[in-house]
C-alpha cells in the first residue's frame, strides 16, 4: 500500500533525511527529498527509457495507493546507453508553492536523521598533461568540422578528486541548492550536482523545456550573435524537431534570454507546447535525449565523433536525470554541473559546444568555470598535479 497525505511545513527538508543514499530534488525552496528503496530498477542500452517506463507501469499496477499526490519514481540514465536507474524511496517528502506532503510505501517508518556532517577536504588528481589532451581532442573536432558535414560536437572533461573523508550528499546538495538557487539541485543514486537545464517537464498535456548553449563566464558581456548564436540555435532546434517529433504542438518560441548563475551566464531558450495524449514523460526524455546541448549536430556524427575522440566514459553525467509520477507526469534535467560520489572519491564532469571558430584554450576556460559549481563546494581545492 502507498500513503499519500498532506503535512504541516516540516522546515528545510534536507533536515529530515538520513544520511544514507538520499535522494534529493530541490530548486528555490522548493523540492522532494527520499530515502529507503521501496523499488530499484537497473538497466543499460539504448531502450532504457521504455523499459524504465515500463518498468514504472507494471510496479505501480501491483500497488494499491490512497492520497494524492501519490509515489514517485526519481532516475538517471546513462549518457551513452550506460548503467541506468530508477529509485522508488521508501518515504518522500515534498514542498511545491507552500504545499507540503508525505508519502509512504508499505507503512515505512520515518528514519531518524543525523546532523549534515561539513564537507571533508579534497585532492583533485589533475596532471600537466591534461591540457594537451583537451587540446588535441578539440583540434580533432575542429578538423571535422572543416572536413565533414558536422556543425556542432560537445566535449566533455572528467577530474577525479580523493575525499578525506565520505561526502554527505545532503550538505553538498544543500550548498548547492543556496549557492544556485534557479538550478535543480539534486542527488540520485550518488549523482550529485545543480543543473541549470530542463530537458523536460511534463504536466498533464502541457509541455516545457528550457534550453541552454552560449556560455560567459568572465566580465564580457555575452553577445547573441554569430558563433554563439549558431551555437544556440542548433541547441533549440534537436529540442523542438525532437518534440514535434513526438506529436507536441508548440508555441512560437521567443529570443534567447540571459540566464546569470553563480560562476556563469548562459543562453537560454524557454520551449513550450501542448502534448498528445498518453505521452510519458520519461519516454519523452529519452526521445529528446541527447539534444546538441550536449551531444551536437547532426546528432548521430557527433555522438560518434564524442566516443572516438573525447576519451572519458560519461556515465550517468549529460544524461536526463529527473523524476516521474504515478501519471507519467515529471521533470527530467540534464545532468550538467554534477559529479559521481562513491566512498572517498568524486568524479566531477563538464563541457562546451565547439562549433566553427573555436579555440581549445577559451573552451578550456569554459569548462573549468562550468567545474566551478562543484569545485566551488570545496574551501579548501587543491590540485595534486602529476598524480595521474
Ligand atoms: C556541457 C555542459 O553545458 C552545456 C553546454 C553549454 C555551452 O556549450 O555553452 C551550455 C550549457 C549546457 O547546455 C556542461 O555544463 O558540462
């Protein structure tokens, strides 16, 4: 049996969660936090979307439920057919616009919570010839878009730093959550981060995405013009052909606007429209999933050109991470500005679009500021050079 029912403001909902594998989905106040495994599901390959809806339809067909708004699946799926997973928590408590509820499967006991413990110290493993990796590898990319039909490829970096001690995903989510308030702060199954991109949000039929490409991250001024332009634009296009494509209706979007976080500012576009009926919204995710915003154009060369070129494995980092309801209804980020935690270590993950016109050492720039929102929750960030 699942319980839904609504409950008086508990007060931060980070506070009320064990320290145990948390999962954490917060954004200005607002938010759910879970904890327990009432159901796990695990799966790889390019089906994962469907099988996870699936998957989610059978589990909820052999639970009776009572209240609203009833239980939720939270997941993270692989950049690149990888080690995908859903996560049914035990107990869920949200907050939406002041609204406050609880949710429990087969009568769990709420657990007892301890205090956040601060975050331990890290040793990022970066050696010198780490630049000239980057180097070669955007050098290769420039030379296919010389030489081929590509237009656009995202290139990614992953840095792996030693912790003193186990991280706490709730202190690091809860920093996060303060330092980027219009992010969607959040903890799956030890992917941690504060993604400013919302692949998609579904809402009965009413469809969202906010789409993001065109970075700053110093004083100049981000200009919508030529390169970044371009850059954007091949951005909003995979996310509204990938969305007609599904039988959306939607509205004209409007001009990029600037989206000014913490450690940079971005391009965004807001997409909205209405949705054909019986549309789940993690099947959704799969379908737009990956847009150029992290992949590139046309996808399929770009997706090739990353696994031949980049040289790390993305797991879960750039693949939708999110959660859906009993309706299929939910909000599906992409899994930007995050790092994998397990034990003592952390793998911190960020990239840029290279188009035409780009030079390997102001993407290098870029990227590291991207690093910043998770190297920023670490006072005390030293690089161990030569360690690798
Ligand atoms: C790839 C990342 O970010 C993406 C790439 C952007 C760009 O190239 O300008 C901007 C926002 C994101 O869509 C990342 O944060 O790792």
């Amino acid at each position: 049996m699942i319980r839904s029912f609504g409950i008086p403001d508990p007060g931060p909902l980070l506070d009320l969660v064990p320290d145990h594998r948390p999962v954490l989905w917060l954004r200005g106040g607002d938010g759910m936090v879970g904890w327990g495994e009432a159901a796990r599901f695990e799966t790889t390959g390019p089906d994962a979307f469907d099988e996870a809806a699936r998957w989610w339809r059978e589990w909820l067909s052999g639970h009776r439920r009572q209240g609203a708004p009833g239980p939720v699946a939270f997941g993270s799926f692989g950049f690149a057919g990888g080690r995908s997973v859903l996560i049914v928590p035990r107990v869920v408590i949200g907050r939406l616009g002041g609204v406050t509820w609880q949710t429990i499967v087969d009568d769990a006991e709420p657990a007892g919570t301890t205090a956040r413990r601060p975050v331990p110290r890290v040793r990022w493993l970066e050696d010198g010839a780490e630049f000239e990796r980057w180097d070669a590898a955007v050098c290769e990319v420039l030379r296919r878009l010389r030489d081929t039909s590509l237009a656009k490829v995202v290139l990614a970096r992953g840095i792996d730093g030693v912790l003193d001690d186990v991280l706490d995903l709730r202190t690091a989510v809860g920093l996060l959550a303060d330092r980027f308030p219009t992010c969607w702060s959040f903890a799956v199954d030890g992917l941690f981060g504060a993604t400013p991109e919302l692949l998609v949000r579904t809402a009965s039929r009413a469809v969202s995405s906010l789409v993001l490409a065109g970075t700053s991250w110093d004083d100049r001024q981000l200009r919508n013009t030529g390169r970044i332009a371009a850059e954007h634009a091949y951005a909003v296009r995979s996310v509204v052909d990938a969305l007609r494509q599904s039988g959306a209706e939607l509205d004209p979007c409007g001009e990029p606007e600037m989206l000014r976080l913490a450690n940079v500012t971005h391009l965004a576009t807001k997409v909205t429209g209405r949705l054909a009926d019986g549309v789940q919204s993690v099947s959704l995710a799969g379908r737009l999933h990956p847009t150029a915003a992290v992949c590139g154009t046309p996808t399929r060369q770009a997706f090739d050109t990353i696994s031949e070129v980049e040289g790390i494995d993305r797991g879960r980092y750039a693949g939708p991470v999110g959660w859906m309801d009993a309706d299929g209804d939910g909000e599906w980020c992409i899994a930007l500005r995050c790092a994998q935690a397990e034990g003592r270590s952390v793998r911190a993950f960020a990239g840029a679009g290279i188009v035409e016109g780009a030079t390997s050492s102001v993407e290098w720039a870029e990227v590291a500021a991207k690093f910043g929102a998770i190297r920023g929750l670490f006072a005390d960030d030293q690089v161990l050079a030569g360690c690798r």
